[in-house]
C-alpha cells in the first residue's frame, strides 16, 4: 500500500513499502515545479517508478539516510536506468555501501551492487528539488553515516532507522553506537520542536514530542 499526503503549499510526500523488510521508502516532491526525490529505494524499483508516473512527478534525484541494504540496494539501479544524482549518506558509511554485494547474500536479497554517491553529505548541508530545500542532519549511532532529512516548512522530517514509533534504531551491527544514537536524537532531534512529524525506516509516522514523552527506549534519558 502506499501512503500519500498533502503537506505545505510547496510540498508533497507519499511512503512506499519496499523490499521484505517493508522498509518506508519515501518520495518527496515539489506541487509547483513536480520534481522529486526519492529517499531511501532499497528495492522493488518497479514500484518506485509506477508510484512516480501515477503522480505525474519527474525523478530528479536519490537521497539515502545510510548503507543499509534494505534502504539502499536499489540505488545502483535505479540512478544507472534513470541517469540520477545521488546524495548521501555521511562517509562513514563508505564500508556499508562497498560492502553492498555481500549484504545482500547475508540477508537472503538479489545480488545488488554498491554505487559511489555523487554527493556525500555532511551536517549541516542542504539537498534541494524544484523549490523544495531539505536540511541535512548528520544523526549517526545506527550507523556512523547515517543522515537525516527535514523539511522545515513542513515541520517533517525522514528519519531513516534512527527513531521509530516506541523504539530507536538498532546499534548491533559494525560501527552501531548506541551512546551516539542517543545524542543524535537527544541533540539533532528533539531540539526540533515536539510538533515536528517523523516518516521512520519502518512503521508509522509519529512526532518527536510523542517519542520523547512515551518511548520506552527513551524514558529516562531526558526530560
């Protein structure tokens, strides 16, 4: 099923479940000029592309939050078919995303292949299409590339695999840290604003004021 919604005058967003870990791949795009981005396309390229046409939007780009095989093995692909810049992750997921190939057998996926971004993003920077600017926040612990995507007119925010509804982001994988997963959201997020709506990695939506108030994994660490 996908998921659409009317956000800001200038932008829309719809969620795609994608790959067997019905992971929220998410397409951004801008009401005025129809240009999206596509966040996260771990897989099922063909369901990407049917949602795009459905809306009538032109792919300008391929953002990524992290190297994870679920969010970015069907990257390579569809920036090659489609001729697409890619934007993100941090760098430090440079070994997660050359290491792309084996993921792949070790979770059970079609063989993928790795892809060098055409931009690495860092804190601080700002990825934009048609009149849409998405701020970047870099929000390691999950992985130490991971990224963050904001919206600030519309008060939202892609937030990959750091914050979920009732939980957090896994820190057992390489280079996971959980002490800076907690930063990240303690630090990068919440200081947001508790109004603010999250598209997570996997499940459904929720806003940071609910997570910071009622999230276990989170009860005790601030106020």
């Amino acid at each position: 099923m996908q998921k659409s919604h009317l956000m800001s005058p200038n932008m829309d967003y719809a969620i795609i479940p994608v790959t067997p870990f019905a992971q929220n791949c998410t397409l951004f795009w801008c009401r005025t000029t129809r240009e999206a981005a596509v966040i996260d396309p771990g897989g099922d390229i063909d369901r990407i592309q049917q949602a795009v046409t459905e809306r009538g939007l032109k792919l300008v780009k391929i953002l990524v939050t992290h190297g994870h095989i679920d969010h970015a093995g069907g990257v390579a692909v569809l920036a090659d078919s489609l001729g697409l810049p890619i934007e993100g992750p941090q760098e430090e997921d440079r070994f997660w995303i050359e290491g792309m190939p084996q993921q792949s057998r070790m979770f059970g996926f079609p063989a993928v292949r790795s892809f060098e971004p055409t931009r690495w993003l860092k804190d601080g920077d700002q990825v934009s299409f048609g009149q849409v600017v998405l701020d970047v926040l870099h929000c390691p612990g999950h992985t130490p590339g991971h990224v963050v995507f904001y919206h600030q007119p519309s008060r939202l925010l892609q937030v990959g695999d750091v914050l979920f509804q009732g939980s957090i982001g896994r820190t057992d994988f390489p280079r996971g840290d959980h002490d800076a997963l907690i930063r990240s959201i303690r630090d990068k997020l919440f200081p947001l604003g508790d109004d603010v709506s999250f598209i997570p990695g996997h499940g459904p939506m929720s806003t940071l004021g609910e997570e910071r108030r009622y999230n276990p994994f989170l009860s005790g660490q601030f106020g």
